[in-house]
C-alpha cells in the first residue's frame, strides 16, 4: 500500500520540546526492542531529560525535529566536539517510520552545525534496518560492534592500576578535566569540559578516578552513581584489562551492587576484564565512523548519547 505523502516541517528543537522526545524516544526504543525479540526494560522518561537539555544547552545547531500536522513525529541530536560529530540520538515515532521523515531531520541535524572541514560523523548505531542504511548512506560504516554489559560483579582481583579519586562526589573540579583532556585528546579526539561536567553531575554519587601504575598517570575513569563505568581510558592498550577490573573492583568497594559498561569490541582486555568478573552482555549496537577515530582498543565510552 503506497502511504500518503507527508506535509513535513523540519525546526530548530526548543526546550518546550523535551518532553515530547523523551516520551518520542521511550516509545520507539521500546518498539525497536520488542521487533528484536526481547523484552523492553522500563525506564522514567524524566531520565531522559538531562542529556536533551545538555546537548541543546552545549550544541544547539544540532538538535532539530520533525513536525507533521502540529506534532513532532521525529528528531535527531548532534554534538559537535573537536572534529568528531556524533548522532546522539535519532527517533522517529513507530507509526511514522519508513516514510521519508528520518533522512530529512537527519540532514538538518548534520549540516546546520557548519562541521569544520575533516569533521567525522559517528554514531553508535542500533540494528535497525532503516537507522543501518541511513548511517551507510550518510558515510558512516561498521567499524566494531559495541557490547553493553551488566551484572553483579564476582569479587575482581587488584592487578597493576589502582584507582584515586579526585575531586569530591558529585564535583567536576578543573584538575579532573585537566586530566581527562590529556587522555580524550588522543583517545577520544577531543577535549570536551562540558561533557566531563555532565558526566561527574548528572547521576548523584558520581566520581572521577585518577588511574595510577606506580607513581604514573596512566589514564583516569570515571563511575557514576548508577554503577556505570566510563568514560575512561588509558593510553596504552596492554593496561585495559587492568583499568577495566580496578573500575569493577572499585564501584564494588564503593557499594554498588551492580555495575554496567559499553565495551567496544575491539578493546580486547576490556571485555576480558569484564567477562572474569562475571558481567553478562545485554545488548549489541554497532560503532560506525566515516573513518577509523577514537582508540578502540583502549577508550571506555560513557555510553551511547555522548561516547
Ligand atoms: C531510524 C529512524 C529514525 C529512521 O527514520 P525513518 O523516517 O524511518 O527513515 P526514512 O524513511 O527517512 O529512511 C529510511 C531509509 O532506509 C531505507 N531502507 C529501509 N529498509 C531498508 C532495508 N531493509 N535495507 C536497505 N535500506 C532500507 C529506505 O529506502 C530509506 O532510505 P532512502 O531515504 O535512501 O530511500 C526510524 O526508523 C526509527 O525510529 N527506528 C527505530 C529507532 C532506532 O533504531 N533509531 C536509531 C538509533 S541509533
């Protein structure tokens, strides 16, 4: 059956919209994960909020919506940081998709920023047909699956990286974003206070770790209060398995009872790590780049929204 043509208006996101996209995002996050078979977990839309107001806040170029007939039906969210321009998040509602929206906001979100030249798109990208050649079509190609993993960890044992706080819980302090800009410059490409702030004050009892072998730096990670590892890295891929397992063993020190992890597949010691400790894989998405950036061997993404 040919579906009617769309009357589609594409617009700036404004905060007015929040909720709608959150509610936009939940319901079609839940219908992709009951069309793959598996049983869609229940999540308050409110924790959906701080990452659209942080990323209209840091990158307003790049959020824009879909509106047919007065009602937004679908919106994508850019974050440009250094050269590395990452979707964030990219819905439309299940009754509205396959039918021509998504690629038109998705342009929008793409080149309203101006990316400076040698900009690459990137995405973690969901197994959605659709979404997969999307991403294709628009230069983005498969270069690792990503696992995101979860469970109660087995007691881990210490291994050559020990883990110091710094700063207070709950505080981004300037030696923190210091340290971590030493580490995302190379690993992630980018220095990006603003994210590392989100990071250390959205989810209550969040810290930062300074990541020492001896009496050397020798990457730094961060464990947020819900028992999420990462961001976190270290620069020399033969210590990733040993920052992964102080990650584990400190959440558990702290009294986290669970802890989870997006592992790029290709951060070998990482996954290790995280398998000997017991954690268990719930769920696969796909890393796609328009190049081969970020250290996958040894980054530890803070997640699908921000990586
Ligand atoms: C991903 C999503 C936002 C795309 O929006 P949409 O409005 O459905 O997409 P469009 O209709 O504009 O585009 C779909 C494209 O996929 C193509 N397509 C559809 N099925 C395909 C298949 N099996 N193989 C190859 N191409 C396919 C279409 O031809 C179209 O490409 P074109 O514009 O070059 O013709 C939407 O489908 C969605 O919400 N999916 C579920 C949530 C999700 O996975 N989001 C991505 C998170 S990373």
């Amino acid at each position: 059956m040919v579906k009617p043509h769309l009357d589609v208006r594409i617009r700036p996101a404004r905060p007015r919209d929040f909720v709608v996209c959150a509610r936009l995002c939940s319901g079609s996050l839940r219908d992709l994960i009951r069309r793959q078979g598996q049983r869609p977990p229940n999540f308050p839309v409110r924790d959906l909020l701080p990452f659209l107001r942080h990323a209209l806040a840091t990158d307003p170029d790049g959020f824009h919506v879909a509106v047919v007939k007065g009602r937004i039906v679908c919106y994508a969210i850019t974050i440009l940081r250094g050269k590395t321009h990452f979707l964030a998040q990219f819905f439309a509602l299940p009754g509205m998709q396959s039918r021509g929206v998504g690629r038109q906001v998705l342009t929008r979100a793409f080149d309203a920023p101006r990316p400076p030249r040698g900009t690459a798109r990137c995405v973690v990208a969901s197994l959605d047909l659709r979404a997969q050649a999307l991403y294709a079509k628009f230069g983005m190609l498969p270069r690792t699956i990503l696992y995101h993993v979860e469970g109660k960890p087995r007691k881990s044992t210490a291994n050559g990286v020990e883990l110091r706080q710094l700063g207070p819980t709950g505080t981004s302090t300037k030696r923190a974003r210091d340290l971590a800009a030493r580490f995302d410059r190379p690993l992630r490409e980018a220095r990006r206070d603003v994210d590392q702030r989100h990071f250390l004050t959205t989810v209550k009892g969040s810290r930062f770790f300074d990541a020492r072998a001896g009496r050397k730096t020798v990457g730094y990670v961060v464990i947020q209060g819900n028992g999420a590892i990462g961001p976190g890295g270290v620069l020399d891929p033969s210590l990733s398995a040993a920052l992964m397992s102080a990650a584990i063993a400190k959440a558990h020190e702290i009294g986290m009872k669970a802890v989870s992890a997006w592992v790029p597949g290709l951060n070998e010691g990482a996954l290790t790590a995280a398998f000997e400790a017991g954690l268990k894989i719930e769920f696969l998405t796909a890393w796609m780049a328009a190049r081969d950036i970020i250290r996958l061997d040894s980054y530890l993404p803070s997640g699908g929204v921000l990586f």
